[in-house]
C-alpha cells in the first residue's frame, strides 16, 4: 500500500487551499479515499502506483503542497476514514511529509519506506533510508524521478499549461491517434505551430514518458520493503 500525507505550504499566511484539493482529487479514481487529517493536511491510502503518480504531480503542479509518500504495510481491513489507519506506511507517510518540507526550495515531495511495526516511528524510518536497505534505496530512486517529473510540472507557466491540459483531454477522447495536437489548436484558436511550441517548451512529452518509470520504481519499492517484513 500507498499512504500519501499532503500538506499545504504557508498555511499560516494564506487561506484553506484543502477543500479545492479534495475537490480536484475528486475527479481521480481514488477520490473517496483522502480527506483532511488535521489542520491543513489530507492523508489518503493508494493501492495502485501509476495513482500516486497522478495524485503526486496533481499536488505539485501549484506548488503549494508538501508530498509525502509513505510505502509498506498498513493495519488490515482498512478504517473508514484514513484518519483512523495505521502500520508502518502510516508512519513512513509522516517521516516522507517532514523530509519534503525540508526540501521546499527545490521539488517538496518525498518517498520513504515504512518497516515491520517494531521499528513504525519516524526516526528509524529516516534512519533506515540512511543505512541503505533495499527498500529505502527503492524509495529513493522512485523519490528522484518523480522531482525530476515535479520539476517540469511546476516550471510550466499558465499559457502551456492551458494547451497542455486541452491537449491531454484530446488524447484520451482520441485514443492518443495522430493529429491530436491538430485539433487541440482548433479548439484554442491557435495555431499548430503554437501547440507544439507548447509542448517542447513545457516538457509534456518527456513526463508521459518518465512516468512509467516512476511507476515502475514505486513498485520495486512497494515489493521491496514488504519484502523486509
């Protein structure tokens, strides 16, 4: 399992971003399963990798929230609320949340891995990622690839984003077919040079391709450190 604990940034000085959050995760396959845990936090349970990718550049796209992935074992049958869950994800989930604020001037996002319950507490989950064991060198590397990711989503300015969300919507009504970018310029009212100025410049070709590798990674990391139980 997947814990994700996301925390918004400067909440002491700007308004209660949480209900747009959960308005936007609504729209994603895991809606129902996040909700506000305390102050200005939400925590969900994510089972399927290519989601937290998702869920994870959805966040980091405004650059105003913390991504914490927690990776492992969580307490079974789930609680209702994930407010209620624990297991060593849970715990991992915490420690990745603090080690993202820590990296605030660069892409805030981190994975750790969460061990057996007798070692369930932030400090040896951090402790574990700095002895090297395979699950925290699974998590690391997924953890790089997706700030690699972070970083183009959050460098894209408004106008790119705008032909990079039109241009999304068209691949999935078409399938991904030729001439997508074609007609996400007849419904801009730009022209296809624009859209595809766009696109090199927003970096949107290299995500989608880096993201099956972020997916791939958080999986080695999932199996990895169930496998240390």
């Amino acid at each position: 399992m997947y814990v994700m604990t996301i925390d918004q940034r400067g909440s002491t000085g700007d308004i209660d971003r949480v209900p747009g959050l959960l308005k936007g995760l609504s729209a994603l396959s895991t809606a129902g399963r996040f909700e506000r845990s305390v102050g200005d936090e939400v925590q969900g349970v994510v089972e399927r990798a290519d989601e937290v990718v998702e869920i994870a550049l959805h966040a980091l796209r405004s650059g105003r929230w913390y991504v914490g992935i927690g990776v492992g074992e969580v307490d079974l049958p789930l609680p209702a609320s994930p407010r209620e869950g624990s297991g060593p994800a849970f715990v991992a989930a915490r420690a990745a949340v603090d080690r993202a604020k820590g990296a605030a001037a660069h892409v805030p996002l981190a994975v750790v891995a969460g061990r057996d319950r007798r070692r369930a507490n932030a400090a040896n989950a951090a402790a574990d990622a700095a002895n090297g064991s395979q699950g925290a060198r699974a998590c690391a590397n997924a953890e790089a690839v997706l700030r690699l990711i972070g970083r183009l989503v959050q460098d894209r300015t408004a106008a790119q984003w705008k032909v990079v969300d039109v241009l999304r919507s068209v691949r999935q009504d078409t399938h991904g077919t030729h001439g997508s970018q074609k007609i996400a310029a007849q419904k801009l009212g730009i022209t296809e040079q624009s859209v595809s100025r766009a696109v090199l410049r927003s970096g949107w070709q290299e995500e989608w391709a880096a993201r099956p590798a972020a997916e791939l990674l958080l999986t080695l990391a999932h199996d990895s450190t169930e496998g240390e139980k």
